[in-house]
C-alpha cells in the first residue's frame, strides 16, 4: 500500500488515533508485525500517515471488532487487494469459519450462563450449608 508523504495531507500518528479509534501504541505495534506499512518519515523523523493507512487502520480495528485473529485480518488485508471471484469466494470462506467459531463460542457462552445461572439460583434459594458457586467451581 502506497502512503501520503509529507503533506496537506500527512497525519501524525495521534490525528491517526483520534480518526481511527486505534490506540498510537497499538497502531506502532501494527507496524512492528508488519499489519501496516511502515510510514514514510519526515526530515526529523515524525511517521506521518495518509487515506490508505487511515482506511487500513480502520479496516483492521473494525475486523478485530469482529473477533478476527491478527492471522484471518492480514489474510484478508492480502485478499483486499485481489478482485474478482475468487477473491470473493477465498474472503466467503474465511467468514464463513469465522462465523462457524463465532456460534460455537456462542453456544460455549449460553452453556455458561446456564451452569452460572444455576449457582446463582442456588446461592439464592440457600440449598447448601456450603457456597453452591465454589462447589461448582472446584468440580472437575
């Protein structure tokens, strides 16, 4: 991806965070794993960044919202590239195991609730001499 040099244009790294919602460690981070571009630097050293880190930025928070790995975002940061359909299809199956991921940690979720929910109940109802919560907690 091809940055904005310096500029009307150029940001620095804070402008970046405060548009993107990406904390500046985190956003240095990025580059460090090579997530991002390294940005072009000024005569003193200042990064400065431009639209294409800005929407790279915003795509990788936005995918990390939905609960991808940093692995799936930079495979669809090099699927966001490509065009046509089997680009298409490739960034298809990707979600689509994402989201198989998603139910089972959903189900996982409602499983635990269900188990808390009942200890709860019990602590409330007061079934047990001893903690109805630490009776579950300590069973194998």
């Amino acid at each position: 991806m091809r940055s904005a040099g310096p500029g009307p244009a150029a940001l620095a790294i804070g402008e970046l965070s405060r548009r993107t919602g990406v904390n500046i460690e985190t956003i240095r981070y990025y580059e460090r794993i090579n997530m991002m571009p390294h940005p072009p630097r000024t005569s003193s050293g200042r990064r400065v960044y431009g639209e294409v880190e800005t929407r790279t930025l915003a795509f990788i928070r936005r995918a990390r919202q939905l609960g991808f790995t940093l692995d799936e975002i930079r495979a669809l940061l090099a699927l966001s590239a490509k065009h046509g359909r089997e680009a298409c299809a490739e960034v298809r199956e990707l979600a689509a195991d994402h989201l198989e991921d998603v139910r089972a940690k959903i189900a996982d979720l409602r499983a635990m609730a269900r188990v808390l929910a009942d200890a709860v109940r019990r602590c409330d109802e007061g079934e047990s001499a001893r903690c109805p919560l630490i009776d579950s907690l300590s069973r194998s």
